[in-house]
C-alpha cells in the first residue's frame, strides 16, 4: 500500500516539476495531443485510438498515456493486461519472492518493443 502512495506522490512531483519547468524540465515540451477521446468508460466492446505505451510492468501488462484524459490527471495513465497470455511471474523482493524462470526475459522482451512506440 505504501509503495502506491509514494508512487503517486512522486509522479505528482514529476508533473509539478514539468508544469514549472524545474531543473531538469526547463526545456520540457508537452507531447501534442491528436487522439480520439473514449467517451463511454462503460463500454466493454472495442476503442478504436491511438496511444503511446510508457511502462512495461511484466510480461503481460503494459502502462500507457491515455490522450483523453487532461495532462496531469491520474488517470492520464492506463494498466492493461494482455488477455490469454501467461507470463512468467516478476516476484516480490520485500515477500522473498524469487522471480520464476525468463520473468524478466519477458518484461525485457515486451519493453524494448513497445515503450515510447503507437499501439
């Protein structure tokens, strides 16, 4: 629980320091914003949008900008899981979790993919 609250705290830092454009953010310019809005939250059919993938969590789950949400709103950021796909588990070192074999092949194999590219 922690983690989520330091998490969010430290990307609410990261979105001040760009919006005033500190130290490292001075020449930092916002990423233009050219995608259809999802308009109905409920639907459980298929969107058709575009978007750029920023995190890769495991082997089946990816983190991406969300376009249609405003800049600097929590839910600017979207988890998706990857449907029938059973990757390896990462682990959780503070659990003594050792992560299971290729977990991190698979998360290495996904990211040098998609981050920063238009899914």
């Amino acid at each position: 629980m922690m983690e989520n609250v330091a998490k969010r705290r430290l990307k609410a830092a990261e979105l001040e320091a760009k919006k005033t454009r500190l130290r490292i953010w001075t020449n930092y310019v916002p990423p233009a914003i050219n995608s259809k809005a999802i308009h109905d939250q409920n639907f459980k059919g298929e969107y058709d949008f575009s978007t750029s993938v920023v995190e890769v969590v495991s082997g089946d789950c990816i983190v991406f900008a969300d376009d249609s949400a405003s800049y600097g709103s929590p839910l600017a950021e979207r988890r998706v899981n990857l449907s029938s796909i059973r990757c390896p588990k990462i682990g959780n070192p503070r659990r003594d979790e050792k992560p299971t074999a290729y977990a991190r092949e698979a998360r290495e194999f996904l990211r040098t993919r998609l981050i920063g590219k238009q899914v």
